[in-house]
C-alpha cells in the first residue's frame, strides 16, 4: 500500500537523522580531563657529613621549618635544638634556643628577635639562666644584606683595638642570581709585641640547573643558614656555603691564607625513585647525605 511505503520511507529517514545527530553528538564531546597530577614537595629532614649526623630539620603542616635539632656526638643522639617564628611575608621573626641540661631537661637558654631594615638585619638576643627562668644578659649583632635581603658582609674590615692588640674579622659574600659565588673569610690578629696572625679561606662556586630544596628556607632564615652551612664543629669558616645556594654545586675551588687553590668537583647520587639527590660527594673525601619527607598536595 503506497501509504505505509511513504510511512516506512519516512520512519527510515528519521531514524537516520536521529542516529546522524547521535554521532555527531559523540563526536563533539570533549573527552575527560585527566586528573591533576599531587606536586611533590620534598623536604630536607636530615644532613649527614659523611656518615656522621649534623641537622635534623622539623616541618609543620603548612610546611614551614620550624625546628632545627643539633646532634651530640658524645651522647649520640639529637639534644639542643631551635625554634624559628616567622613573620607574615615568611620571613624569620623569633628564634629560641633550648639546650638540654644533665642529659634530661631541655631548657630556653638563647631568644633572638630580629629586625629586618633595608640593607641591614638586626639581632636581638637575650640570654637565659637558672632552666630559663632568669635572664642573665643581652647582646646586639648587626648584618650587612644586599637589596634582596642577603648577607653581604658580617663583621668589620677595619682593623680595630682591643684587649691584648687589634684585629680584623669579617666574612663576604657574593652572589650570581640566587646562588652563592664566593664566599671570603678573613681573621687578622695583631697581638701586642708579637708578630700579627692571618687565617683566611676563599670558597670559589659554579653550579648547575638542579634546583636545591633547601634554598626556599635558609633564603629567609638567616640564622638557620648559619646553622646549616657549618660544619660538624659548628664552624661556619670551613663549612659548606653552597648548600644556602638555590642551585646544587658542581665544583668548588677552595684556598687558604697557607695553601695554594684547589679545584674540587661535585658529583651526585639520586635513586631512579628520587628527584632529589640522596648524596653529594666532594672529591675531597666530603659525602653529604640527605634524608628526606615527600608531602604531596
């Protein structure tokens, strides 16, 4: 019958066009966004000079460094330890030192406040006696910083009177973008009615591209870089400046009042499961090892 051919002609064309509109419909679709990929922040929480414990770094949960731990190697175990306040741009505003007495109570025995002003950083410090609970006397350290709030000279360069003769110490620091280039100590002593004394190191850096986690918090703690940067004496002079650097070292050249220059290069050991470095070898028989918190956000 022609009027049912003409309605299954009909019914045949809609179809199509439905299924005609379904793919293009499907086609036009855009597909699932993947999932955004957890940024990895890895977080120093230890340093080791080779093989000996140095620092033991402590992160809150908005990942702020807030304690810095000091192992005793005659104990053998972590024991004095600072805790870092920072103001509201994240820069360091209150350090407080507690020192462990008779291997059992740890008490307050050092409060810095600093002051931040430009091309100048000002350190307030108060000692305590008797578990914290006296205050036994007061100092004040200035810094020379550069425009973006650096060291740039501790110390004095002129030499001055005291005590037993005059003497001259100071340390400088220069820097390439955010790494540090040379590191400069000197210590001059002019004894009276002995011959004068001279102790200087010079640290010369180059580095590579890797970026150094630890940079983001010594750059605006600069008393914890003191800390860090020393070595395992406490001794900022014949420390490790490099590590304040934003990037990994790849050679140092180093030289003494007393010694001729040497080059020493920087070599790395990172585990395929890593992005960091888990060791920093020094040709001079230097390994520094890291430990690390990997916090995902």
């Amino acid at each position: 019958m022609p009027y049912l051919r003409t309605y299954g002609i009909s019914l045949l064309a809609a179809i199509l066009l439905l299924t005609h509109s379904c793919q293009c419909k499907k086609e036009h679709v855009d597909p699932p966004q993947p999932p955004a990929q957890q940024q990895e922040n890895y977080l120093v929480t230890a340093i080791r000079i080779n093989g000996t414990p140095k620092d033991s770094l402590v992160y809150n949960n908005q990942l702020q460094l807030t304690e810095r731990w000091d192992y005793n190697t005659s104990y053998r175990q972590w024991q004095n330890y600072t805790a870092f306040m920072y103001n509201a741009d994240g820069y360091l505003k209150l350090a407080r030192h507690y020192n462990e007495n008779d291997n059992t109570l740890k008490s307050l025995s050092q409060k810095d406040s600093l002051g931040w002003a430009p091309g100048r950083l000002t350190v307030y410090t108060t000692y305590y006696r008797n578990l914290g609970d006296e205050i036994s006397g007061y100092d004040t350290t200035r810094y020379l910083q550069d425009d973006a709030r650096r060291f740039s000279l501790i110390g004095y360069t002129d030499t001055l009177p005291f005590f037993f003769g005059r003497m001259m110490s100071y340390e400088k620091y220069f820097y390439d973008q955010q790494d540090i280039r040379q590191y400069h100590i000197v210590n001059y002593v002019e004894p009276i009615g002995l011959p004068p004394t001279t102790e200087a190191y010079q640290y010369d850096m180059t580095y590579g591209s890797q970026p150094n986690p630890l940079y983001r918090y010594l750059s605006k703690n600069p008393l914890l870089l003191r800390m860090v940067t020393a070595d395992l004496q406490n001794n900022i002079w014949k420390g490790y400046p490099f590590l304040a650097s934003e990037h990994y070292v790849t050679s140092i050249r180093y030289e003494t009042a007393t010694s001729a220059a040497v080059t020493i290069p920087v070599t790395y050991f990172t585990p395929d499961t890593m992005h960091y470095p888990q060791e920093q070898r020094l040709a001079s028989g230097t390994t520094i090892s890291y430990r690390y918190r990997i916090v995902k956000q």
